[in-house]
C-alpha cells in the first residue's frame, strides 16, 4: 500500500473509533457531572489522545476467514477523508500563523502596569497557586477581555478600561484565574489540540469534545482561582458575567486564552461552581479511570485467511491406446486408423 493510502486507512480507522469513545463519553456524562472539573477535563483530553494515537499506535486484530477475498467496500470514502484533513491542516496553519501575528502585535503595545496594586496582588497570589516564577503582568488599550498569552514566555494581559472600572476583588479574581492556566499547563494542551483539530477537521464529533475539553479547563481554573482569592461562587459568577457584557467576544486560539467565553460556556461555568464538590466521588471518578482505560487502545483489523476446501478436479490418467483412437491424433480431434497386428495376405 502507498504511503497516501495508509494514510487514509489511518485516517478512517481513527475517525471512527475515536468516534465511537466519543459518543460513549457523552452518554456517560451523568455519571460524572458532578465530579470537579478538574477531574473531567482528563476524560476529554484522553479522547484527545485517543484520536492521534489511533493514527499511529494501534493493537492488531486478527479475524481468520476461509471465504473469498472481497474488495474494500470503502471505496474512496478514505480518500475523501484524507483531502478533507488535508484541506483542515492548511486553514488551521493559516489561522496559528495569523494567531501568532496578533500575538506579536500585542506584545508590542502593551506595556507594564501603571498601578502598583497589580504586581502586590500578583506576587501574592503565585504562592497561593504554586507558581514557582511570576508571569508578566501588562496593560493593553486595545484588548477585548483579559488574556493568556504565550505558552513559552507568558505574559498576563489586562485592559486598560478593565483596571479603570474593576476593583480590587475583581482583579484579584481574574489574575487568579488566568494563573491558574499557568499552573495546569493549559497552554501545552492547547497546541496539541490545534494539532489534532488540523487533522480531523472534518469530524463533528471532535469538535463538540475540544468544546467541552476548553468549557472543563476554564471551569477548572475557576474553581482554583475562588479557592485561591477566598471569594463566593455567587461573587465570582457575577464577574465572570460582568467581564462577558463589558468586554467583547471571547479569545479561543492556539496562543492565547481569555478569561470570557461563548454565553453557554459561560452558562456551563456557572453551574459548575454550584454544583462541583471540593472532594471528588470515588465512583465517579473510578468511572472516568475506567473511561481512560477503555478508550486509549486503538485496534488495526488484520485479516488471514486460513486453509481452504481443495476444489474437486478431473483426474486425468496418461495416455493408453484405444482400438480405432491413435492418442497422438486427440489434439487435433480427428480419429486415426488403428495399427492391425494381423498381416495381410501376400505379406512375406
């Protein structure tokens, strides 16, 4: 097989197992609502995984048949998949490149924080978080909402207008939250999930599961940052509606992170710090082990085919004259006189 077929086979073997683990999750979310989530979000970065590791890692299954071979009933559908992916890696490089671009462009006009509150809470809160260094912190006029930026070098961007109509508690709230991606490394995940969007850009059901990876690591860093300020769920909850109606849409790339998101996000988020548990459920979360568990191999169908039944055939003996047929006359299908063995009279 071509390279660009295996390829395809890959592609179509991934797509629809990791297709399956992913409807078997939503269908067992019930089961694990109201586990923290913190502990949520591992299941959807396990299918995550489970999508690129089925492309290269797979378990060989081995179905033994004594029928006939048949042609791939496929057809072109991998082929089909295979430009489809194609053509979700060249808009997803186009759309980092212009990401990275945006990026730079605000580093370059942001710039330190005038008021001194900003860093005293910041230093206050790293060791409340464990960070173990802390992340610039800079103003930027023209900034849609509060940010992440940069996985490498972070930097921790605030509004301008942001500084000027929040007080303190707010402040502390957000600076909170956006230090919490620092100390989960969600930064990290989300340029392997760029990556995997790329490849299976055409399946709709990985797109719903990095939807609701990103609705866990922002519930997540939520959870944290009330944790970490000593604020009421209810404070918090406001803000975040606050920041969604004063500050623009919300920031979703390979190389930034906002503190707003879509309103169900936001929705999701809300419910998620009245209804999470400070201690998480010990059957639930065996649930989401065994989840993991289950959904990481990814299995290649080989197919041998065994011994078959010998196919009767004519026995065909050698050669033995016939009175009246000469054997050697048979190719031609023309009968040949006999030889008689009885001489003729005259016949010395």
């Amino acid at each position: 097989m071509s390279p660009a077929g295996a390829w395809a086979d890959a592609l179509l073997r991934a797509s629809w197992q990791g297709g399956l683990v992913a409807a078997a999750f939503f269908l067992a979310r019930p089961l694990y609502r109201r586990v923290p989530a913190a502990i949520q979000v591992w299941v959807w970065r396990v299918l995550l995984i489970k999508f690129l590791a089925a492309l290269f890692l797979t378990v060989p299954f081995v179905v033994v048949s004594k029928g006939p071979t048949f042609a791939n009933p496929a057809g072109a559908f991998p082929t089909v998949i295979a430009g489809l992916s194609l053509l979700g890696l060249v808009v997803t490089v186009a759309g980092v490149v212009r990401d990275l671009i945006a990026a730079a462009q605000l580093r370059s006009v942001a710039r330190p924080v005038a008021d001194a509150r900003v860093m005293t809470i910041a230093h206050e809160l790293a060791p409340a978080l464990g960070l173990s260094a802390l992340p610039d912190v800079r103003e930027c006029r023209s900034l849609p909402t509060p940010m992440l930026l940069g996985a490498g070098r972070p930097v921790i961007l605030l509004p301008q207008d942001f500084l000027a109509r929040e007080g303190e508690v707010a402040l502390r709230m957000v600076l909170a939250h956006e230090m919490g991606h620092l100390r989960r490394a969600d930064r990290h995940w989300a340029w392997l999930a760029t990556v995997a969007r790329g490849v299976f850009f055409f399946h709709p059901l990985f797109w719903i599961a990095l939807r609701e990876m990103r609705t866990q690591e922002e519930a997540a860093c939520d959870a944290l940052a009330v944790t970490a300020t000593a604020s009421k769920h209810r404070e918090y909850g406001e803000l975040l509606i606050r920041l969604a109606t004063h500050f623009g849409p919300p920031i979703e790339s390979a190389v930034a992170t906002g503190v707003c998101g879509p309103a169900e996000m936001l929705r999701r988020r809300v419910e998620c710090l009245t209804a999470s548990r400070t201690t998480p459920s010990p059957i639930a979360s065996a649930v989401v082990a065994l989840l993991a568990v289950a959904a990481l191999p990814s299995f290649r169908t080989e197919v041998e085919f065994g011994p078959t039944t010998p196919v009767a055939r004519l026995a065909v003996s050698p050669s033995v004259p016939v009175a009246g047929f000469s054997p050697a006359a048979a190719p031609f299908g023309r009968r040949a006189p006999a030889q008689s063995t009885t001489p003729l009279e005259g016949t010395p």
